[in-house]
C-alpha cells in the first residue's frame, strides 16, 4: 500500500548537509498497525509526515496503492491525501471555540459533502466513539482523553483507509492511552490501517510491526 | 523606559508599522492644527484679538459690511457703551505711492489716534499715533507694515531707520513714524496707516455711514451684554433720526470669528481638513491599537509568568499602556519633522496673490503651541490604543497560557471581531477620505474646464485706480480714458482689447441694485442686484460676449447721448420674464442720482466668477458716459504674455508716468490664483486619503500577517485534515474580507453623506460623478485585497508539519 524507496530528507546549513531521513526504504501493506519508535530528534515524525504527504520537501520514490506520489503536484497529492489519510496529533490540536460535533465535522467541510450528509456521517461517529452526551461541548469542558478521543472521531470521520497518529497519547496519562490504544486496536481490526510514531513499547505492543529509526536511519524491521 | 523600549524593540516590523502610523497621524494634524492656528485661531496678530468686537451693519434685515458705522453715530455710541473700555475707528481707502521706486497702489486705512493701542497691534519700530494727532493739519504722518517698508526703502536694511523718512501717498508726503508687524494688518489688510482727519463737523456727520468701528470688552464684560447695550443705545439713535436710521441696526460680532471668516468658504474647506486630518490620526489609532492587540496575544505567556510571580492585573495593564503611550511619543518625535516639512511644502505652494489676505500665513510654522497639540495627541492617542489592548491582557488565564504546548489555537472570537472592526473602520473612513479628495479634485477641474473656452491665456489682465486727488472729475477720467485707448490701440500683436471697471475672474466686483423705470422701487431686502460692468465697446470683442438682440455699445455712445446699457439674456429674463427688454430703462442705485439708461442690446451669459455656480445676471454700461475711476484693461493677442504685460504697463505710464498699476496678469494666472485654494485643498485632501490608503493597506498586511502567524497551528492542523489553499486562503482572510467590504459599504454611504452635507464646497460635482468616484471604493478593495492577500500567501506556503510544529 505504501511504498518508500530511497526516501532523504535534509537540511541545508551553509556547504553542509544536514540529514533527518537517510534512504529510507519502507514498505506498509494495508491492514497493518505500524508503530515508528526511536529516540527524540531520530526522524519518526518527520518520517510520518512524509508518508501523510503534508512534508514534500524530500528526494526518492514514494508509491501509495501504485501511485508514484514523487510525481504529483502539491494538489494531487492533498485529493490523495484526503481519500486515503485521517491524522491524529499529540496534542489534539482541536478549535477551542468549535463544539465537539463541530471539531469532528471540520474535515468533512474540506470534502464537498452536503451539510445534510455531514450531519449524519458525524452522527454516526458521535454514536460509534460513544461521546453523543458531549457533541455541544467546547474542548475545554472534557479531559485529555476525552479531547484525544474526539481527536480520533476526526480523523476516522471522513473513513479513511490509513490512520497518521503521532505520539498520540503523549500528553495522556496511561488509563486514558490505554483507552485510545484499545479505540485504534479496534479501527485496525475493522480494516483500517494505523501508523503511529510512539515512545512506549506498551503502545507499540498494539500493534503488529515497529519500524526503528535513529539519526534518520531505518534500524531494521521486526 | 528601557524595559518598555526593549519590548517594543523585540518586534521591529511592528514598530516601524506603528511609528509610521503614529508619525503620519500625529504629524498631519500637528501640521492642520498650525494652519488652523494661523487662518481661525488666531488669524491677526492683535495683542487684545481675545477681547476686541466689530461692528456690523444692517439695513432691513440686510447684510450691509462692517465699514457702515457714520462719524456721528460713532461719537453718540462711545458715550452709551459701559461694556466697552475703549472704541476706535477706521477708514478704508486705496492709496496710490509715488517716489522712492514704481508707483504703487497699496490697501491702506485712515484710522483713530487710538487704533493701535486699542487693538494692540505691535509695532516694530516708531511709535503710534498720539493722542490729538486726529486733528486737521496734524495728519501727515504714516505708519507702514514691515514688508512696505522694506520693500520701498530696502536699501536702508533696517526697518528702523525707515522711521522719519517721507512717503509720498496721493501726491503727499507723509513721516513715517512707526513700523507694524506684517501680521497685524487691520481693516482689510491695509499696508498704511494715516490718522483720520477729524473735520470740526465730525461729530455732526450723521449720514456718512463709511467708518470700520472696532471697540474692546471691558474685562469681565461679556460680548452678549455690550450687545444688548448697543442695540438700546442704536435703538434710540434710530428713533432720534428716522430719515437717514429706520430700518437699520448695529450688531456687535467677535473680530476674531469676523477674521476667521467663521461662515466662508476658506474657513469651511480649513474645518473639511481639520476633518480629513482627524480621520487619519483616528485610522492610524485603529492600526496600532491592532498591533497592540497582537503584541499583547504574543505575550500571554510573559503575562502569566508575571501573574504567577505576583503581578496583578492592573499592573500588567498599566505595562502595555506605558508601551503605548511610549510608542505615541516616539511616533510624535518622528512626526513633527513631518510635520514642519508639511508646513513648509504648503506655505510655498500657495501663490503670494492669495497668501496676501492672510496676515498669519507668513509666520506659519511648527510652533510651541502646535508641539504642546502635538504632545497632547500622542498622550491621547496613546491612551486610545492602548484602553482595549490594555484591558484584554488584565483577562488572560495564567493556567492556560502556562500549561506545556497549550492546547489554545487561536486567539478568542471577541479579538478576532474586534481585530476586524479595526480593519473596517480603516477602510470606512479611507474610503470617505478618498471620495473626499476625489470631489474635490474633480470640483476644481469642472472650475478650470469652465473658462476654458475663453482662452483665458490668451487674454493679459491690468487694473488701476485713478486717484481722487488726480482726477477729481469725471472729464478728467474722461481724458485718461481716451488716452490710454489711443496707447492700446497702439499696440503691436494685440488682437482686441477693453476697458472695464472689474476684471473678470478679478479678485473683486460689483453688485448692484437697480430699479426699473415705471415699477415702483423695492424694499432694500426685494431689490434685484446684477453684476455692473462698466465696459468700452471693445470689451465684448475682448472677452468674446456674443450679441443676441439689439446692439452692442458703440463709441458713439458719449457722455453727451443718452445714457444706454447692453444686459445679458439673464438679466432680461429675470427681470422683464413677459416683454421685452430692448427700450426700457432701468438704474443702478448707486446714490440719489437716477441714472436711468435704456437697454439697446441683449447679450449671452458669460460667467465673471469662478466661485459662483452660474453666471450672475449682468448690466453692461458704456464707460464713455460714466468714468469710474477703477480701470482695467483686457487684450487679447497671440503675442507671448512675457511682452505683451510689459507693453500694457507702458501704455500706461504713457498716459501717467506716476499712475500706479496692479494686476499685470493673463487670465490663466487670475483663474490660477482664485482656484490656487481649492487646488491646495484638493491636493492636501489627495494627499491624506492616499496616507489613509497607506495606512490601512499597512493596517491590513499587519493584521493578516498576525492571524497567519498566530493560527499557523490551526492552519498546519486544518491541511492535515485535508483542507485546500483554497480554504486556507480563506480561513485567514474571511473575516478581514467580510469587514473590509463592511467598512467599504459603510464608507461608501458616509461618503456620499458627506458629499451632501459639503456639497456647497464642492460644486460643479454632479451625483454621476460621486457614482465614477466609488470606483476608488474598487482601488481601496483592490489595494485591501493585495495587502491581505501577501501574508496570507505564506500561510499557502506551509508545510503542515513546520506549521503543526510552530508552538
């Protein structure tokens, strides 16, 4: 399904390069829950935003579903993008002066779908998550986890088939990671693809494959 | 101080945007506030200008001018007035200056002994008039303003020495004694001063209603009690002489506001800019009370850590209002050079022909006063944009702004609204500066296209007066007359020329009153009045007036045939609507005489006055059969102006060697000079409204710049779910857009208000072209658009990642 091959990514400091992706070769079939672990600074966010399209700025192939994505200008890449990614941030990176039930509409507005339509697909996610009780309230009346959870409601509303979450339950204490680990447990197992970035090898156990990366090198897959 | 400049200087781009913004608001109005000081503040430099009151004249209800007090009454009044501590007196009067250089004819005033030293006019060397110095025989001494005297007596340097030497005025010799401020020219801004020759019969001339009368307020007093006291004591002079009083009045009115012109078009265009003025300090207040705004949503971080070490709100608040006030001052600091530079542009872009009639223009400056308004402004301006700014940062929760990575977005929607109400107040009021400046721009070139027709540059202008010592009688003027059309006609290159009374487009003429032959004579306030025109036959040639009907005067039309007249078709349909007018007589009332003269011609209209919207309707009369002793001469001629001018002067001098002359002109430079106002008011107002476009452009940029940057975040977030530049583009623009076109339409309505409520101003504008002047609305769009659409364009440019990892 994803396809990286020969992927570098760096930075120009005068005469010198300095490099955050080193030939990065990765392949990620569909259905997989991938977590990308290693120290700070390695390149596992860097490496996630390559694949979620949103970092171009990079050299090498990369192929989605046999599309070349090397070769597509910037909007191609955002069509594919909003088919085929939902993503989800460390730290939620929801509107505070939106509702719940607008949050999780908000990527729906970018998809041309009616407003009639919206209101039942965000309907259907409220009753899927379980927060029904909450879609009026503002971000800041629920907890982190709520806040996460409803980080996630976002990027699984327009059904995407693969799920961008980096260190998602980073600013979460463990009850409520174990929460969003066990929601992105049951997304994979209904189909739907989960790369994440994470420092915890308890995160990491969810899934079924870690890539490691340290100073922008791929260690090795397990 | 240096906490507060630090800070300031940590944002340099917002500095500089809010220094210019300060400079050019704070600096336009000090430099507006320094010509209102000099043209209605303080117009005449009279050490009791505060305190000293004029009489006005009314008869029937009419308007009669302020030289209309008579010698009697004078004297019967300064006995009666308890609210007066002193009165005074002067007599306008045109003196011609022989000897010592060219001749010359200058405004001058036969004035009361006392004159100087009831109104306080400083002098610079001599001394003023002395008490008894009234008296016949004694009168032989002048005072002269500063300029004359250099300007005759250059060579001796000093305005000092001027004094005790001899003018020559109307043939007589006069001492000078003493020397006046330039700017303390009063009545009509008179060059010299005589002493009124006070006959024996003085206080016995009850019907010569000529006197200027000007009188003091006893400390204390106020200007409504002398005025019901002089409407008493008029009351009962009315009484005591009804032949020569009924019907008439005497109101006592404030000098300075007479000065100032309260209700002239010259002080209505100073308040306009005064307005235009205050517009753009009020757009430059809006743009750095945003970038205040923004500083202060930048600093939530530095506030909470404040609060958390103990500051309280307030205190903070009184932070960034000590920051506003110091950016208010250093704004000032950069505007005053702007200021004096302004002043100086303005001083020199007025022609001396109009500046003369205003005393204060050539000590118009940057002075203490205007830095004390200066520094008044910026305190006030200081404190405008720093009250909301100042007020939201005592609001931020520490908690929040504290908290790792905080999970805030955006600033809240209150800042937002009012960030963008910042924005359509900008455009509002840029908008009706630029409509503004555009109909005033346009109102000029509807006064220039109007005489354009005339060639007004083909036709060379000279006007005199002939003495009443010289030429006493009217053979006399007859002779010069016959004379001086002998030398024009004389003349190489010249095509046709004329003799008449008033130039037209002059800088002045004459209305007068007629009465028509076999209708009875109207009350004063009923009279019909027309423009008297006393011309030679060769004027309508000249001057290019078309005969309709009848004929037009002829030199066979001589002091000994009957007296006949030529009116324009205004006249005769005004005046004779249902017959016609051809063969009647009518008389212009001038005095008891009853000059009747029949009408032989009908003419077309021909506009005389730049400042009135139509032609006035016009009585010709021949000059062979009434002698003024004004003269002009109008040629018209394909020579270049450069000798023809020189030539008309010699035509004269031909005649009269001493015979002073004025007015050596073409048309163009008269029409230049009468609109030389308008123009600097059209220029000044183009120039504020392209400031306020500056202003908001820069108002707009920064605001954009500042969403960009302070939702990058969200931005990053948004692309990553999926949104298009399209929606960004629109995310960090909508709100500025929706109160851009607000303030547009708002502007567009105040706009065409204001083009109402001004529309005696600004006339020769018709509603089609307020319609083709909204187009600048589009400019204001395109400009607000281009200014908000640079910023954003960086938020098209980024990566989400970079963005996601902005805070």
């Amino acid at each position: 399904m994803i396809d990286l091959r020969n992927v570098e990514k760096y930075y120009q400091h005068g005469p010198a390069k300095s490099f955050v992706l080193r030939r990065v070769n990765v392949e990620i079939k569909e259905g997989e829950f991938v977590s990308i672990m290693g120290p700070s600074g390695a390149g596992k966010s860097t490496l996630l935003y390559v694949i979620g399209m949103h970092d171009t700025d990079w050299t090498g192939e990369y192929y989605l579903m046999g599309q070349a994505i090397h070769k597509l200008g910037r909007k191609e890449r955002n069509e594919l993008y909003k088919a085929n990614f939902g993503f989800v941030f460390q730290s939620y990176h929801l509107l505070d002066n939106l509702t719940v039930a607008e949050n999780i509409e908000m990527p729906l507005t970018y998809r041309n779908i009616k407003k009639s339509e919206r209101e039942a697909i965000v309907a259907d996610i409220l009753d899927r998550f379980q927060i029904v009780g909450k879609k009026d309230l503002f971000p800041n009346q629920l907890s982190g986890g709520q806040q996460q959870l409803v980080g996630v409601a976002r990027a699984m509303v327009a059904n995407p088939k693969v799920i961008l979450a980096d260190e998602p339950t980073g600013n979460l204490h463990s009850s409520q990671g174990k929460e969003i680990m066990e929601m992105f447990k049951r997304l994979n197992d209904q189909g739907t693809t989960i790369i994440q970035v994470t420092h915890s090898e308890a995160n990491a156990a969810y899934g079924n494959r870690v890539i490691e990366i340290r100073d922008g090198w791929i260690e090795g897959a397990s | 101080m240096t906490k507060q400049l630090r800070s300031l200087a940590s944002s340099p781009l917002s500095l500089a945007a809010a220094l210019l913004a300060f400079a050019l608001g704070i600096g336009a109005n000090t430099a507006m506030y320094s010509i209102c000081s000099a043209l209605l503040f303080r117009p005449v430099e009279l050490g009791h200008l505060e305190r000293l009151v004029v009489f006005e004249s009314f008869l029937r209800g009419d308007h009669q001018g302020l030289f209309d007090v008579s010698p009697a009454d004078f004297t019967d009044l300064r006995g009666q007035l308890q609210s007066l501590e002193d009165l005074g007196f002067a007599e306008e009067w045109s003196a011609t200056i022989t000897r010592d250089g060219e001749p010359e004819q200058v405004s001058a005033a036969r004035v009361s002994a006392n004159w100087f030293g009831l109104t306080g006019a400083p002098l610079v060397a001599g001394r003023a008039f002395l008490p008894g110095e009234n008296a016949p025989g004694r009168t032989r001494i002048a005072v002269v303003t500063e300029g004359l005297a250099l300007r005759r007596f250059g060579a001796q340097k000093t305005t000092a020495s001027v004094v005790g030497q001899q003018i020559r005025l109307d043939g007589e010799d006069h001492m000078i004694v003493g020397v006046l401020r330039e700017t303390a020219r009063l009545p009509n801004f008179a060059r010299v001063y005589v002493p009124y020759s006070q006959a024996a019969d003085f206080a016995h001339q009850r019907t010569a209603f000529e006197l200027y009368t000007v009188g003091r307020l006893r400390g204390g007093a106020s200007l409504s009690t002398a005025q019901a006291e002089l409407g008493a004591a008029f009351r009962r002079l009315a009484e005591q002489f009804p032949a020569s009083h009924q019907g008439r009045s005497l109101v006592l009115v404030s000098l300075k506001e007479r000065i100032a012109g309260t209700n002239d078009l010259a002080a209505s265009y100073v308040r306009l800019l005064l307005f235009a003025t205050g517009f753009v300090l009020l757009i430059a207040c809006a743009n750095v009370t945003n970038l205040q705004l923004a500083r202060i949503t930048g600093r939530a971080r530095e506030f909470a850590i404040r609060s958390a070490l103990g500051a309280n709100p307030w205190r903070i608040a009184g932070l960034v209002l000590s920051e506003s006030l110091l950016l208010a001052l250093l704004g000032s600091l950069v505007g005053i050079p702007f200021a004096m530079w302004a002043v100086e542009g303005m001083k020199r872009m007025l022609p001396s022909e109009i500046w003369q009639y205003i005393p204060m223009w050539p000590e118009l400056s940057v002075n203490w006063t205007a830095l004390g308004v200066t520094l008044g402004l910026s305190v006030l301006a200081g404190f405008a944009t720093a009250f909301w700014p100042a007020w939201q940062s005592t609001r931020s929760d520490a908690q929040e702004s504290l908290r790792e990575g905080g999970r805030s977005m955006s600033s809240s929607r209150s800042r937002q609204w009012f960030r963008g109400a910042m924005i359509g107040v900008q455009m509002m009021l840029a908008l009706v500066l630029l409509i503004g400046a555009g109909l005033m721009v346009r109102g000029t070139q509807v006064l220039f296209e109007r005489f354009a027709a005339w060639q007004p540059e083909k036709v060379g202008t000279l006007q005199l007066v002939l003495p009443r010592t010289k030429y006493p009688d009217p053979p006399l003027r007859g002779n010069f007359i016959r004379k001086l059309e002998e030398q024009l006609a004389a003349l190489p290159a010249r095509q046709d020329f004329g003799l008449v009374n008033f130039i037209p487009l002059g800088d002045s003429m004459s209305i007068v009153p007629f009465a028509v032959e076999g209708r009875p004579e109207a009350r004063a306030a009923e009279q019909l009045a027309a423009n008297n025109l006393i011309v030679s036959p060769g004027y309508f040639a000249a001057m290019q007036v078309q005969l309709r009907s009848g004929r037009l005067l002829a030199s066979t039309d001589g002091a000994e045939t009957d007296p006949v007249c030529v009116v324009d078709e205004r006249f005769a349909a005004d005046v004779f609507p249902n017959e016609p007018a051809l063969g009647r007589r009518i008389s212009p009332l001038l005095d008891d005489s009853r000059p009747w003269c029949r009408i032989v011609g009908i003419v077309a209209n021909k506009d005389h006055n730049p400042w009135e919207r139509s032609s006035r309707r016009t009585l010709y009369r021949a000059m062979a059969q009434v002698q003024p002793r004004l003269l002009s001469v109008v040629v018209r001629t394909d020579a270049p102006m450069e000798t023809m001018l020189p030539a008309l002067k010699q035509a004269v001098y031909a005649v009269d060697p001493e015979q002073p002359v004025r007015m050596l002109y073409s048309q163009q430079d008269l029409l230049d000079q009468a609109l030389a106002g308008m123009k600097l008011v059209a220029l000044m107002m183009s120039v504020l409204g392209l400031i306020a476009l500056l202003l908001s452009a820069v108002g707009i940029f920064s605001v954009v710049s500042y969403v960009v940057s302070e939702r990058t975040s969200e931005i990053g977030m948004r692309m990553a779910m999926g949104a298009s530049e399209w929606d960004i583009l629109r995310l960090v623009s909508h709100q500025t857009l929706l109160m851009l076109g607000l303030g547009l339409a708002l502007g567009l309505g105040l706009g065409f208000a204001l083009a109402q409520l001004f529309r005696g101003l600004i006339w020769g504008v018709s509603s089609r072209d307020f319609l083709s002047l909204a187009s600048v609305s589009l400019l204001l769009a395109l400009v607000g658009g281009l200014a908000m659409y640079l910023p954003a364009r960086r938020a098209l440019r980024l990566d989400p990642m970079q963005a996601l990892r902005h805070d």
